[in-house]
C-alpha cells in the first residue's frame, strides 16, 4: 500500500474507532401514545449519531411513581407538561432542559369503518356496550377523554360503560381486542408509517380539553449523559420534527 493511502486507511479506521468510543446509551421514559413515532425516530437517531436510545413505553403518571422510586430513566417524554415541571421542581428533573416535543391530537376511534362519525354523533346514540378510555389519573389522554365527556354533557350517562386501561396503548387495545366498541386514544395511534390505518374516528376538537402539551425533560440521572444531550437536541431537528408530523402531532 502507497504511503499517502496507508495514511489515509489509517485516519478513518481511526476516526471510526473514535466514533464508536464516544457512542453511548440513553434510557427513555416514552409517553405510551408517542410509541411509533419514538420508534423512527430512535432508529434514525442511532444512524445519525452513533448513539442509542433505549426505549420504556407506558403511562406518563406511573414513569413518575417510579422515576420518584429510583427507576434509572434518564430522558422523560411525557404526556403532558405538568409532569416534567413538577420533577423539575422537585429536584428530579434538570432546570432549563425541558420543551415542548409535540402537540397531541385526541380522537374516538373504532376499526368498525362507518361507526364513528366526524362529529362524535355516536356516543349520543346508545349503539355501543362500552367505550374505552386511558387512566385519567394516569394518562393525559385519558384526562382529556373525561373533559371531553363532560364538555358534551355525556361525562354520567356514559360511566357505566367506560372500560379503562392503565395506559392509552391499553385504551386501543380493548377496542381492538373487541372488549370496546370504540375509544378515546392518541390520533397518532391509528398510523401506521405515517399513514392513517383503516376503521372511523372523530377528531374531538381542542375546545373539549386542555391542550395536550407533551413535553420532554433530561432526568437527574441523564445530565452528564452525552446521549441525552443528543437525543435532546436530535428531537428538535428538521428530521425529528417530520416524523412526528406525519403521525399527527403539532409542533
């Protein structure tokens, strides 16, 4: 091998090697809605920046009973913006880390195509058993589940047939499982690649609940981690931002 090529092979198995030694992991708290999405985006992440994201999905109230208990999470990305204030507040967050990823969107769904109507007419009709709904203790969503009820003055008629799951992924399920006919969850979890899958859904407008603000905060745990700084940053780039457009969400 020619001098000036050895030189060459030799700087970028270097620059590989040093590549790969600055590459690191972060761990994720990932609001249960934002699953596909968080998915892309952590793959495209990885390909980006030699670091990896390790991904938890479930319900932003209980990522913060065990975030309070010790759990090693080192980057939240809630539901809401109240969760990460408050870890902030207490001492669990770090000051000045925390922004607005999304905007979420809620809908009534149900894969039946034709029985949801875009106006939400349906749940005046009687012609269900059950209809799911996210923890609202739990899950934001949920939350605005409840709001939404109440805004149509449907909150006590329909109580007695409201099925709940622990976290709005729960809340699909049911519908889908046929244990409800029909439910309140993200409108991003009828995509499927960016595109809308099959079935009916009514997307309740922002009127009938508090904005669904979804904010992203580093943990304690993560604010000496290059990778969260990353992630953090790679979450407002051009390319984050496309993909969490194309499944529904606001920016």
């Amino acid at each position: 091998m020619k001098p000036v090529l050895r030189t060459l092979a030799l700087s970028v198995s270097l620059a590989g090697a040093s590549f790969v030694a600055q590459a690191d992991e972060v761990s994720v708290a990932v609001a249960a809605n934002f699953t596909a999405p968080m998915q892309r985006i952590a793959a495209d992440f990885e390909k980006a920046t030699g670091h990896k994201a390790q991904l938890v999905f479930g319900s932003t109230g209980k990522f913060y009973a065990q975030i309070k208990s010790g759990a090693p999470f080192q980057v939240l990305l809630a539901a809401d913006d109240e969760t990460p204030a408050r870890l902030v507040k207490e001492g669990d967050g770090v000051a000045g880390s925390q922004f607005t990823y999304a905007i979420g969107k809620l809908v009534l769904w149900s894969p039946k195509p034709g029985f949801v109507d875009d106006k939400g007419e349906v749940l005046k009709s009687g012609r269900f058993e059950h209809l799911s709904i996210a923890n609202p203790k739990l899950a934001p969503y949920g939350l605005a589940a409840v709001e939404t009820l109440k805004a149509l003055g449907l909150a006590d008629a329909l109580q007695p047939k409201l099925v709940t799951g622990e976290s709005i992924t729960q809340a699909q399920q049911f519908v889908v499982s046929g244990n409800a006919e029909l439910g309140f969850i993200a409108f991003a979890q009828i995509h499927k690649d960016g595109k809308l899958i099959d079935g009916s859904y009514w997307l309740v407008p922002g009127r009938f609940h508090t904005p669904i603000r979804q904010d992203a905060v580093v943990l304690d745990k993560g604010k000496a981690s290059a990778a969260a700084a990353a992630l953090m940053g790679y979450l407002k780039s051009p390319a984050a931002v496309a993909v969490i457009r194309a499944y529904g969400y606001e920016r």
